[in-house]
C-alpha cells in the first residue's frame, strides 16, 4: 500500500509545485504559461479573423505576417540567444549589453526589409503592394524593426531571472491585436489583419522597455553587488555568429512554410495552413521555452546541466504528451472553430503536426543543451539538418499532397533528426550518475 500511495496520482502536482521552487522551474513554466496563454488568445484571434475575413484576405495577411517575422527574425542576428546565455551574468554591463543588442537588431530590420522591398517582385504571392506604396514599405518596415524589439525583450526578461514578466507583456500584446482586429475588420477590410498585429506591437514594446531600463535592469545590477563581467567582445561574436547559422535554419523551417504554400497553391491554402500551424507552434514552443531556463542557469553553473538537461526533458514531456494526444484526436473539432471548410482541409495536417511534437523534444533538448555548453557547430548541424528536410521535403510533398504533405514532411524530418540527436549527445544523459542524482531528480 505505501508504494501504491506513493505514486499517487498527485506525484505530476507535487513535482511541478517543487520544480516551481528552483529558478529553473519557475523562469522555465513561466515561459510556458506565456506560450499557452498566448496561443489560446491565439487561437481566439484566428478565430475571429477566419470569421470575419474572406480566406483570400487571410492567406494574404497571413503570408505578410510570415514575411514579417522571418526578416526579423533574420535581422535579429540570434541575439536572443546572446542575451539569455550572457545577461545572467553581465552585472553593470548589463545596460550597455541591451542597448547594443537592440541598436544592431534596428540597424539590420531597416536594412533587410529595404532589402526585400528593393527584391524580385516575384517572393512571395499577394505581396507585391508591400512595394508599390512608399507608405506600405514604410509601414512594413517599422513593424519589422518593431518584431525584433518583441523579440529580444523577452530574452532580455528571461535572462534577467524576471521570465514572470513575459505572460504579462505577451498577453498585452494579444488582447490588443484581438481588440484592434474586431475594430478593423469594417474600416479595413483588406489590411485589418497585419494592422492590428503591427499597431499591437506599440502596446508591448513601449511599456515592457520602460519597466526593463527603469526598474528590473538597475535591480539586476544592484545585485550583482557592484560586479561588471569581463564580457568579451570576440568570445560574444563567436557565439553569436555560430549560433546565428543555426537559428537561422529554425527560423526559414518554421516561418518559410507559407510561403512556399502561398508559391505552390495560392492565398486561400495558407489560410487552411496556417491555423493548424498555429496550434502546433504552441507544443513545439515548451521544450525550447524549459530548454531557455536551462540555459539561463548552467549560464553560472555548470555543474547542474546534466541533472537540469534531465528534468527540463521530464517536465517538457509531462505537458507536451498530453496535449499532443488531445490535439491530434480533436483536431477535427478544434479547426471547425474556425470553420468548416478549415476543419476538412486542415485536420490530417494537425494530426501530423501534433504527432512531430514528440520527437521535437529531443530535437529541442539537445540544441538548448549544445548551447548551455557552448558547442555552437552541434546546434548548427541539428537545426540545419532539419532545416533542409523540411523545406526541401515540404517543396515536394506540398505539390503532390496539398498542405498535407507538409505534415508529413515535418513528421519525417522531426523524427529522423531526433533519433540522429539522441544517439549523439543525449543517450548519456539517460542514466543518473550517483543515486544523489537520481534522488533529484524525483523532486
């Protein structure tokens, strides 16, 4: 009876309530809360703009969207990651840190997406008035540098210990996209979309910098008793320009998808595509959002990456099965909110995304782990294997399958890097290794 007692079915409450206890957990489920409750606003937002606008719109806006954050997130330079692993420990170089970080990130959005307007007019299907208007190129342009600010300040956040701030500016910033959206579906019927998500932009921004610079950085530093961390130059762009390859091979896998359903296929798929897309973003986002809290910490120990590579891994897991399995049997029910014509075009793509969501998280661990150490050439080679699996197997499959063929494609792709990871940097960490360990890792 007492060992039946013993694994009872509050063992998940009470390991997550202990994990709550460290920093690692509490910046880990932090980051987590900010996805889901983010993604389930989300989900509202798509919602209402599938009801609201014809797919034709949709796809359109959908496809700037994309466009819109994958040059941010190109003209970020990876430097989210710069800032989780060096913030932890930068002291009085903190503020300087930040500031530089958010200059380069402005430099290169204006440049990069004067870039795209000045490019070939045939990137991308519907996007073409982004470069017959000035104050459209305008526009474009400031959201771009504004996503990259969005970015980075969360990065900022988690690397000042300080991720409970991350729901709270993340769901500003959702309602006021829901809120403007419902406002602009009349008055701007072609354009409410990306409206409401650049104007919303403002709302999080302005506030979260303000709260950073006036109160959670000059806190950071006052505890840091006075310390200014030999922060150096070249051992940053080593990290940082290592590291940018692989962020960038994430980046085209994740956010290249409708454009290459927009090229194949035309506006009205990418709508069909993009919802389920957007649900699955939410399971792949917990174990890289468990995985920042790990490095946040081995940032200063390194002697806790093993036990916390492990338990990020278990914890990740705990939320991630379930919710893949309720997500894959009630995908049907969960695109008819949108409509139906979403639940028959989307549903076999859901289930396959859903399914991708298992082997991700140790695609994902074992980057987060790569980075803790520093080993900047294994992120690269995982997120670059990946990378081309999925979009080259995404270009084929999606003209053969439909958007279907991209859930295989990101299945296959996750799956096959997955095992590849394992066997390579994560079998170790498999066994504890002294019953000290082992005895840790239950809490």
């Amino acid at each position: 009876m007492a060992t039946l007692t013993r694994f009872s079915a509050t063992d998940p409450v009470r390991r997550v309530a202990s994990h709550l206890g460290t920093p690692l957990g509490r910046n880990g489920y932090a980051l987590v809360f900010s996805s889901v409750t983010t993604s389930a606003l989300g989900a509202l937002y798509w919602t209402l703009a599938a009801r609201g606008y014809p797919p034709e719109v949709v796809g359109r806006n959908a496809a700037m969207i994309a466009a819109m954050t994958f040059l941010a997130g190109i003209s970020q330079l990876n430097l989210m990651s710069a800032l989780v692993r060096f913030v932890p420990g930068a002291g009085r170089a903190t503020t300087a840190l930040v500031v530089v970080a958010y200059a380069l990130a402005t430099a290169v959005a204006g440049l990069a997406s004067l870039l795209f307007l000045a490019g070939p007019t045939g990137w991308g299907s519907g996007l073409e008035f982004l470069r017959a208007s000035p104050l459209f190129g305008l526009w474009f342009t400031t959201a771009t540098i504004g996503w990259c600010i969005f970015v980075l300040q969360d990065s900022v956040l988690t690397g000042l210990r300080q991720a409970v701030w991350v729901p709270v500016e993340n769901t500003l910033f959702a309602l006021t996209k829901l809120a403007l959206l419902v406002a602009m579906a009349r008055s701007w019927p072609d354009f409410g979309i990306f409206a409401s998500w650049t104007a919303a932009l403002a709302a999080s921004v302005v506030p979260t910098n303000l709260l950073l610079f006036g109160r959670l950085i000059p806190k950071h530093v006052r505890e840091s008793h006075g310390r200014t961390a030999r922060l150096v130059p070249r051992e940053i762009v080593t990290f940082v320009s290592g590291d940018y390859v692989g962020a960038l091979c994430w980046l085209a896998a994740t956010t290249l998808l409708p454009v290459i359903v927009s090229d194949a296929a035309g506006p009205a798929p990418v709508a069909y595509f993009y919802l389920p897309w957007q649900i699955a973003l939410l399971l792949l986002a917990i174990s890289p959002n468990m995985g920042a809290s790990l490095i946040v910490e081995a940032a200063t120990d390194q002697s806790m990456l093993r036990l916390g590579a492990r338990r990020v891994l278990a914890h990740s897991a705990l939320l991630v099965v379930p919710a893949a399995a309720t997500v894959a049997v009630g995908a049907p029910y969960l695109l008819s909110v949108f409509g139906p014509d979403y639940a028959v075009e989307g549903t076999p793509l859901l289930r396959l995304l859903a399914l991708a969501a298992l082997p991700n998280l140790v695609t994902s661990l074992s980057v987060s782990t790569a980075r803790a150490q520093r080993r900047i050439s294994a992120v690269v080679l995982v997120l670059a294997l990946l990378c081309a699996l999925t979009l080259g197997l995404s270009y084929v499959l999606v003209r053969t399958h439909g958007i279907t063929g991209v859930g295989i494609a990101w299945l296959v792709s996750q799956s096959t890097v997955a095992a590849i990871a394992w066997l390579a940097q994560l079998r170790p960490l498999g066994a504890a290794r002294s019953p000290g360990d082992a005895a840790r890792l239950a809490l």
